[in-house]
C-alpha cells in the first residue's frame, strides 16, 4: 500500500492524501502521513479527523492501527481527543509556512584574488592531518564514558595540564593547571572577559591591531585608548588612568616589533603600581626565526597578566581552540562567565590538543611550519632586494606576516595597484585605531604564510610588479 485517497472522511471536508510509504509498519506510516498532513497545512488546526473505523476501512489497516496512531499523535501534541468531540488536529500544530523572510546572504564568491597575501591566516594546506587524526583516535579510544557528558567550564585537565607543561618550556609561562580556563580563540577569551563583566575598561590598547577585537571590546561597552607605537613597541609609559592594557609583546601586531625588554619591564611596574593588568595577546609567540623565542611578559608577573594564546596560527584558526592563563584572582570569576558546562568548545577536540601536544606532534608541527615560514620570509627579502629594492622589509624575522614599508603617501596607491594585479593585501593604514593620534610610516602588510607552498613563488613575483617604482629621490645605482 503505497498511496491512499481517503474520501470516506467527511469531517475533513476535502479528500486527504495519506502518502502511506517508507520504512516501518502500518502504523509508523499512518503516523507518519498525519504528521506531514498537518505539518504541510493540508490539515488545518482544529479540523475534525474521521473516526477510527471510516478511516480504517478507508486505508485497508485494522481499527486498532487507527486508534494506536492517533493515540501516537495526541501524545506528542499534533492532535487534541476530547469526549464528545472527536481527534481533532492541535490549534498548534501549527502548519509549515514559507519564512516571511529568508535573510539574503551574500552570494559565495566563487573567485577570489588570484594571490592571496591577506595576514591572518596560516599556511592552511600545511594542517597535519593524519597526526591530528591519529590523536583523536587515540584520544577517542582512551576516553572514559564520562567525557561524553557534560563538559568542564575549565576545560579537560589532561588539556590544562598538557598545555600548562608546554608553555612553561615553550613560552616561559608561570602556571599550573588551575589558572588555565580553555575557550575558543582570542576573541572569545575577550568576549568573556570583558563581555562578561570580570573586566571593565577603559582599556589601553597599540594604536594598531585588529578592529574586529576593537569591535568585540566595543560591544561590550569598553572604550579602547590607543597607545602610540614607536620602534620598542607601544609607549607604556603613557598609560594614564586606564584599568588594564592589551599588548601583543612578542610580535607587535601589525607592526612586527618586539616590546623592549625596558618596556616590558615598565608595563610590569605600571601594574603593580596602579593595581592594573596586563592582557597578553600572544597570536603567534613560537614563530621567531633570527633567535629563541623572547618568553611571555606573564613570566615576569603571574598576578598581573593575563596570557592568552591559541591554535588559530599554530595550527588552523577553524579548530577554535584557545586558553587563557590567569591570575589566582580571576579564576573563579572567568569561570561564573563561563557557565555550569563547557558549551563552547568540543571536548573531544581538547582531549585531541592534549594528545597531540603530549605525544609531540605539536612541537614537530611548530618546527615544521617554522622552517616553511622562515624560508618564506627569507624569499620575500631577496626577492625584493632584488627586484624592489625601494621597500624596505621592517619589523623583526617572526611570525607569519611582514610590513613593507612605502615611501609616504604611497601606501594606498599600492593597494589598489596590487588588487589590479590580482593581490589581495592589506596596507597598515587598515589596522591603526580611529582615535590613535600617531601614524607608523606608510606600510603593506604580507601574508606570506597564506598562500600553499606552490603558490607562494608566483605570488612574491607579482607582488615585486606591483610595488610602486622608487621616486627620483629613492633610485640607487
Ligand atoms: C592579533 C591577533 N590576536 C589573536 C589572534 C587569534 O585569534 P583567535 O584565537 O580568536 O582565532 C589573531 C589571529 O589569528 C591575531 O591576528
């Protein structure tokens, strides 16, 4: 019995397609054929259903079919049977209707730049897949069954502690397991920082980064003053009456200079003095390529910075995976945020962390990707010496992009220049704060961990095309 025109049923007014088909028995399918009925609107709120026997004898199914089914439907609330008068269909049951208004999405750009020097993401045809993969098996096989319940606000202790060792070793940071909180990323340890209300501004932060984190803090109410930059790094000593000061210590972002060991100092001092906080933004620490790299500012105070890191450029921005390392004070506080369960990031993509940090792969990844990156940059500079010898290279050998620097006034010509040629980049002028009343010089910002290893010869040999000609001034012999 595939299809069946039920006709018999007066109360319903109209003849009732009942598509009786598709896995299981009578019942499960009579059940089925109502609920799309009503779903679809061919049943109405209110209508009247045919008694069990008309609409027995009309499908070819025993009465009890009829009656389980509709039994079935009652329960679950698709139907109402009241003495006296009938199995009517539920006043909620309220019909599929078409959304009044389907929210237009930007059509998927199916092209995109035919060079890709965008900062921010790295080398994503570089992900370890099979070490990632083998450490989620491990980390699924070892799994106790209480791991596929409700998740810890603090994140897995085998994470906690794998990470607590490792930044220890790799970055210099002074922790233990209880001071480390998972999240999903940078912008997720703001969003609960200050969205969240542990922390209130104004917050200082370097005249130039990333607007979206300015927007997250925004959002959030906080009121950001920027801090102007020179060549140490931002001037900490003009912080002024602010709570706490977000700095990106090891590779000022994007400018590419270290804070001065003075300044990191000082930044320390200013906290214990004014009983502020440091928010140590450490996006790419462990990519340092003319040295070791400099060790986390958090070393220096515990109790006065808060350390915040992440996978996004370590191994892919979509694993959303990040920590934060804190004060003893703030612990509690972040963990209120966070709620009674984890319910942000997986666990089991933790536990995976963990493995693959315990077991190596992420340190053999890190040195990996550290040696492709250097290269990398080490190409751009001879590259461009060769062929731009104009555009100077600035900022320190270190993490996954570099600032070309422009003679004044080119910058945007450049940009536009480069997107003629196909370069999707960014100049400097992209990042710097709207109320930061200091400019760095005129600036490209490189990508050159974006592109795959095949494309990035290509994408350095438009570039160097696309770069403005040296003035009169500039040309050298
Ligand atoms: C300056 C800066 N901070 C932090 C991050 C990391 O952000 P998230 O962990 O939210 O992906 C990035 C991007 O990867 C960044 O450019």
């Amino acid at each position: 019995m595939a299809n069946s025109w039920v006709n018999s049923a007066e109360r319903i007014g109209s003849d009732l397609h009942l598509e009786m088909s598709g896995p299981g028995g009578r019942r499960t399918a009579l059940i089925r054929a109502l609920r799309e009925a009503v779903r679809d609107g061919r049943l109405a709120p209110g209508t009247r259903l045919p008694p069990y026997r008309s609409l027995a004898a009309d499908l070819g199914v025993a009465r009890n079919t009829v009656a389980d089914a509709y039994a079935e439907l009652v329960a679950e609330g698709w139907l109402t049977a009241r003495q006296g008068s009938g199995t009517r269909v539920a006043e909620r049951a309220e019909p599929l209707r078409p959304a009044a208004r389907v929210p237009k999405r930007a059509p998927p750009r199916v092209r995109g730049p035919r060079h890709n020097l965008l900062q921010g993401t790295p080398d994503v045809s570089a992900f370890p897949r099979a070490a990632w993969l083998a450490s989620y098996r491990r980390a699924l096989q070892q799994a106790p069954n209480e791991v596929f319940g409700p998740g810890d606000p603090a994140g897995r202790a085998e994470l906690r502690e794998a990470l607590g060792e490792y930044l220890a070793r790799a970055r210099g940071v002074r922790t233990e397991p209880g001071r480390i909180v998972i999240c999903s990323g940078f912008a997720h340890a703001l969003r609960l920082l200050f969205g969240g209300g542990v922390l209130r501004g104004p917050l200082a932060v370097e005249a130039y980064g990333l607007g979206f984190h300015r927007e997250i803090l925004a959002d959030a109410g906080v009121r950001t003053v920027p801090l102007p930059l020179d060549e140490h790094g931002a001037q900490v000593d003009r912080l002024g009456r602010e709570r706490a000061v977000l700095l990106t210590p090891a590779h000022q972002f994007p400018t590419g200079g270290p804070l001065h060991p003075a300044r990191r100092a000082a930044v320390i001092d200013w906290a214990r003095a004014r009983n502020g906080l440091v928010l140590e933004d450490d996006y790419d620490g462990e990519f340092r390529y003319d040295r070791r790299p400099v060790g986390a500012v958090q070393g220096l105070d515990p109790e006065r910075v808060i350390h915040i890191g992440s996978v996004s450029k370590s191994l892919s921005p979509a694993v959303r995976l990040g920590w934060m390392v804190l004060p003893a004070r703030y612990v509690e506080d972040v963990l209120a945020v966070k709620g009674e369960r984890e319910a942000w990031v997986s666990v089991l993509d933790q536990l995976s962390l963990a493995d693959f940090i315990v077991s190596g792969s992420y340190d053999r990844h890190v040195r990996r990707m550290r040696q492709r990156y250097r290269s990398r940059r080490d190409r751009l500079v001879a590259a461009l010496a060769e062929h731009a010898p104009q555009v100077e290279v600035t900022g320190v050998a270190a993490g996954l992009h570099a600032v070309l620097r422009l003679p004044p006034g080119t910058e945007a010509s450049a940009v536009k220049a480069a997107a003629w040629q196909g370069i999707a980049l960014d100049g400097l002028a992209a990042f710097r704060h709207p109320d930061a009343d200091m400019a760095v010089s005129d600036g490209l910002v490189v990508g050159y961990a974006t592109p795959s290893e095949h494309a990035y010869g290509p994408a350095v040999e438009a570039l160097c095309g696309a770069l403005p000609p040296p003035s009169t001034g500039d040309a050298r012999p």
